[in-house]
C-alpha cells in the first residue's frame, strides 16, 4: 500500500468514526403541536364565520332584520315563529344588539341569529337546523373581587363617575346608607372605601353582584357597613351589629340639592312676606321620583290651597306624621287609606301650587308640632341576634382590617383601587 492511499485509508476512518459518533448523540427532533381551540362567541365557532353586529331600531321587528339580512320573507317567518316559542318577539327593545353569522363560502348564507336580551342572556336561532330551532342561553359569567376608595370633592356621584367606578356603586351605596348618611349634607374631603364583587360577560363589567362591606367617613366619622344573613335575612350592619336600616329614610328623594331649610320667619320667594316655613325644599328635576321615608298609612291625597299644590300626607305611628308637596303627580295606587312601605315612590317632582320651580317641600311633625326633617334621629331595627354574633364579629374583624388597610392593598393582586 502506498503512502498515499494509507492516509487516504486513515481520513476515510476517521471521517465515518466522526459521522457514527454524530448520529449517536443526536436526539430526534420534537414535534410541538398546539393544541386547537376555537374562537367562540355566544357558543358559536366563529373561525368558520362571517360575523356582522346590528342594533335594534325604533319599530323594528324580528323579521324585517331577517330579511334585510338575506333571508326570504317565508324563512324570517319561520325563524321568527321559531323564536317565539321561547321568547316573545314583541318585546324586542329598540338600542339591544343583535349579531348575523354568515358562511364563509361563495353562498355566504346566514347560518345563525343571536339577540342579546340582556348584557348576559341571549336567543340563539339555528338557521342551519331543519325546521329552524331556536333557544334562549345564558353567557358564561366572570366575577372579580374589587376594593376601591375615593375622596368626594363634591358629590358621591361625581367621585365615582371621576374615578371611573361603576356608576351602580353610586346607587347601592346611597341605598346601604339611606337611613345613616344625609347625602345633600356631604362635605368636601368625605371619603369611601368598598370591597364589591363586579360580574363580566368576557371583557365587559354587567354590573356590581354584591356590596360586601363599605366604610364611608362623613364629617370626620367612619361608618361601617358589613353585609350579613342574619337568620333569614340579609342586610348591611354597622360594627356593633345593629342593622343600617332605620325607622325613616334620611331623604325622601335622591341626587338633587336643599335649596330652603327649615325656618320660623322666611322670605316668601312668590308672596313677598317673612312666614314660616316648617320644611326643606329639595330643589330636583321635574319627574324626580318622590320616596316615602318609612311604612305609614295615607291619610290625605289632593291639592293644598294654600299654596303647596298636589300633595300627600301620611301618618307612620302615634309620633310622626310627613308631608309631600308641589307634586307633579301621584304615584299609581296611592289614595287615602293606602298603605305604603320604605322606600315607596309615592309621586314625582313637581312644580304646582305657589313654587318657582320644581322641587319637593317635605315636612315632619312630631306628637302634631313641625320639627326640623334634619334633626330626626331614628333608632336602628332589627339587631344582629346574639346566636349570630360570634360569626357577625368574626367576619366584620377581617373585613374591617381590609376596609382600613386599603393604602396597604392597592397594590395588591387580589385587589385594586382608584383614587
């Protein structure tokens, strides 16, 4: 063997030796594979759809959105009949959303119908199915825990809408604390700490589920409200147990402003002369529903002659009796002898009788003489009993802890706050 062919002989081994090592250390090659979800919306695979949004307009039906949507008139018939054996078409409300889910293929034919009754429930129409099926379903619902705080410049409707809250926690916080917090007597550098669950339909809040406790500090002072069942009953309690929920409202009215106090000797704004004016004047838009402030019996419905126009009186027990004036009108079903309840709207705003404007003239007596609306303190009802209030105590403790350590939570993942 000559030389050269030995080194060649010797290349040619290490080079095999070289590619065999290569092989044995080298691993297969891995397959990731993704696995496949599709894109939903109400329950439906959109991936394979054409999906176009509408709003419902004023005097439209069921039907004539089938037909602008490409169906004949004899199939919007039947889709709409089919509709309404689970859902009565006339109540279609005109500003609700509707969605039309069209194949992808050259027929490009609408294959579903959804109309949203409400921001979580909807009606789905099965185009595809024969004959057409329909059914009413509800969409999957998300709840977030929030806690949040805010500091009022000048109202708690303004807070919340300036802090970008939901505007419900306005309404259910006026609610929780309409028998402890005079809301027209709120002043600048009052402040509210909530924990509220907020339930979502995907990304969009439907609203505010459940207030779990609030700490609202007016004038200075911290008032808690923990929600609790206590026997039977649910309701918010403050922190010795005694219920929010008084005798009498604070306010027969929300979201306006005092525009007169009780006096001995005003200034008649329309007559000109200093009298009595044994009330507070709420000045509020024309229509604002009027509330009565506690259970009670009517005991006078009509117009007052002396100047306080369309009115109603009622009497709540042997001590307080109160008045409504300038109303706009009467609630439905309330007339002399009627009973009502806390709460009831009894009538609207109004501006009859000797008044410059619309608002409410709202009087109290007590043992048959005026007093003041303001000065009413009403004890509180319906007590934590004491079977319960071990595990009232327990649960208001922690809540209270969280409510007082909000600069401490805002940062925390559980939680989130606005200021």
């Amino acid at each position: 063997m000559t030389l050269k062919l030995f080194i060649t002989y010797i290349a040619l081994i290490i080079l095999c030796s070289c590619s065999n090592n290569t092989k044995h250390d080298s691993k297969p090659a891995e397959t990731i594979i993704t696995p496949y979800k599709p894109t939903l919306l109400y329950d439906l695979n959109i991936d394979s759809l054409e999906v176009d949004y509408g709003i419902v307009k004023n005097h439209q039906t069921i039907t004539k959105i089938l037909i602008e949507a490409g169906l004949s008139y004899s199939q919007s018939l039947e889709a709409a009949n089919s509709i309404n054996e689970v859902f009565d078409i006339r109540t279609i409300r005109a500003g609700n959303k509707y969605t039309l889910f069209y194949s992808t293929d050259t027929t490009h034919q609408l294959s579903h119908f959804v109309y949203s009754i409400s921001q979580r429930d909807f009606v789905h129409c099965n185009l595809r199915s024969n004959p057409y099926s329909a059914s009413i379903k509800s969409q999957s619902v998300t709840t977030k825990e929030r806690l949040v705080s805010a500091t009022i410049n000048t109202s708690l409707w303004n807070a919340i809408h300036d802090n970008g809250l939901p505007l419900q926690l306005a309404l259910d916080l006026s609610d929780i604390y309409a028998w402890t917090i005079d809301f027209f007597g709120i002043e600048k550098g009052d402040s509210f700490s909530v924990i509220f669950n907020e339930d979502y339909v995907d990304s969009a809040s439907i609203g505010i589920s459940n207030i779990k406790a609030a700490k609202f500090i007016s004038h200075g002072s911290p008032i808690y409200a923990f929600s609790f069942k206590s026997d039977t009953t649910e309701s918010y309690f403050d922190l010795q147990g005694n219920s929010l929920k008084k005798a009498f409202l604070k306010a027969p009215l929300k979201y306006s402003r005092i525009s007169s106090r009780f006096s001995n000797g005003r200034l008649h704004p329309i007559l000109k002369i200093r009298r009595a004016h044994h009330g507070i004047d709420y000045a509020a838009p024309s229509g604002t529903p009027v509330m009565s402030i506690g259970d009670g019996i009517v005991i006078a419905k009509g117009w007052d002659a002396k100047g306080g126009g369309n009115y109603v009186k009622i009497k709540h027990n042997s001590v307080y009796t109160t008045t409504y004036m300038h109303l706009k009108n009467f609630a439905k079903n309330i007339n002399q002898g009627c009973h009502v309840s806390q709460g009831q709207m009894i009538g609207s705003v109004g501006s009859t009788g000797l008044s410059t404007g619309p608002h409410l003239d709202f009087r109290v007596t007590m043992n048959g003489k005026p007093v003041d609306p303001l000065s009413i303190e009403a004890p509180p009802i319906e007590p934590i009993s004491n079977d319960n209030m071990q595990s009232f105590v327990e649960l208001s403790d922690s809540l209270k802890n969280i409510l007082d350590k909000i600069e401490t939570l805002k940062n925390s993942n559980n939680h989130d706050a606005a200021f």
